[in-house]
C-alpha cells in the first residue's frame, strides 16, 4: 500500500500544515471530508444517503517480488516500499484524473467512488466516467509491470446505484470513512473471472449499453471491451 503518512521527524509548523494536510486529503474520500467539514459533531456523519458509481480495482502479482525483495533485508524492503508507492501513485492519479474519489485501500485491492447525487442522468454520467476509467488502468498495468519488473494481474469491478457513507471509531480519537450500500454489494456478487477484465455489474451496465461493447459472461455480469469517451469528470 502507499505510504500516506506524513515522515518528517520534526512537527510541522503553520506553514507546512496547508501542504500536510493537502498531502493527506488526497487520500481521503471528498464525501467524507465534506461530512466532517459540514458538521458540528461526528455523530450527525453516522449514516448518510449517497448515489453513484463504486470501482473496485484488485491487483495480485506483489507476493512474489516482496518475499524476493525481503531476503535482500533492509535495503531490499525499502526498494520494495519505493516501488510500491510509485505504483499506487500512477493508480491514485489514474482513477483522480478520472473523477473518481479514492475510498480505501483493501489489501492489494484499490476502492473508489464516482458521486451522482439523486439525478439518474448523473448516475449514467457517474458509471460512464468509472467505467471509462477502468480500461484506462488495465491499460496502465504492462507499464506497471515492467517498472516493477514483476508480472502484474488486475481485475476490476463496477456498481453503480444506491450507497450508505458513515464516519466510525472514536478510540483515541481516530476515526474512519466506511462505504457501504447496493453498488459496493453488486461488485461483490458480480463474477470477477480471469484478470484483465473490467466488468459491470447488471445494474451499471444498464446505464451505459447505448455507449459500450460488452461481453455476457457466465454468472452475470458484463466484460467492457470498449466505451465511448467518458463526459469531463467532476474534480475529485
């Protein structure tokens, strides 16, 4: 996972604050900063309505290259870090450049969220935009590989409809942004089959067919083989 954390040994003054925290938003979701920045108190961020589409991007190929690097010790851990942290970067700006907010990283696997709001035809814009997205990062990923000098896997799945954001935890003072709802569950339910694929949930595919070439695959599901250009995204 990228190293999101601020490393300078000495406290950051008033003037590094705007660019530590400018280096840490961008690892938090715009939903969440919105919630809390909205808010007198965390309890009123407990369960709030959203809409959009959710791309879930799992990526396998590290095993491998970390147990190498590992038996090099420390220098070959660190290489590991730097190499780790400049492949996230290159997904983190694909999916921002994208319009899409970064939610969590899960293990190996990226999440991320398109906001539509309650308009349908924004839900339509919302998945075209993730959906656009995502065959732009499968096509990322031989870059990726022969950077890391690694075979690289990547499978993606998008939902798109109704979602849940809630801020949780409160133990000495920590807290995090959780994502939840139907769209999240349609990627969990939707078969990811081999790598290399995007595929679209049923829901998330009925709003953008009149744009896209699918592939039915078995189970459900629709593999994107192509989309038409995406509309400019909101920033994220």
């Amino acid at each position: 996972m990228p190293d999101a954390a601020v490393t300078e040994d000495a406290t950051p003054g008033a003037d590094d604050a705007p660019a530590a925290a400018r280096a840490i938003a961008r690892f938090v979701p715009r939903f969440a900063r919105d919630q809390v920045a909205g808010s007198s108190t965390i309890a009123s961020c407990l369960d709030v309505r959203l809409s959009g589409a959710i791309l879930v991007a799992d990526i396998a190929g590290f095993s491998a290259l970390t147990e190498h690097k590992a038996r090099l010790g420390q220098a070959g851990i660190e290489e590991m870090q730097n190499l780790l942290n400049r492949c996230f970067d290159r997904i983190v700006s694909t999916l921002t450049q994208g319009g899409g907010q970064i939610c969590r990283f899960a293990g190996d696997a990226t999440i991320a969220y398109w906001p539509a709001g309650r308009d349908p035809h924004a839900l339509r814009t919302a998945t075209h935009c993730a959906a656009a997205t995502a065959l732009r990062l499968q096509a990322l990923i031989p870059e990726l590989a022969q950077a890391l000098q690694t075979p690289l896997r990547l499978r993606i799945g998008i939902g798109a409809g109704k979602l849940f954001s809630a801020v949780v935890g409160g133990h000495q003072g920590r807290w995090e942004a959780l994502l939840g709802g139907d769209a999240l569950q349609q990627v969990a339910a939707t078969p990811m089959l081999e790598s290399g694929l995007v595929v679209l949930s049923p829901p998330a595919h009925a709003l953008v067919q009149a744009d896209c070439h699918t592939t039915v695959l078995a189970g459900g599901g629709h593999a994107l083989d192509a989309i038409a250009p995406a509309p400019a995204p909101r920033p994220a």
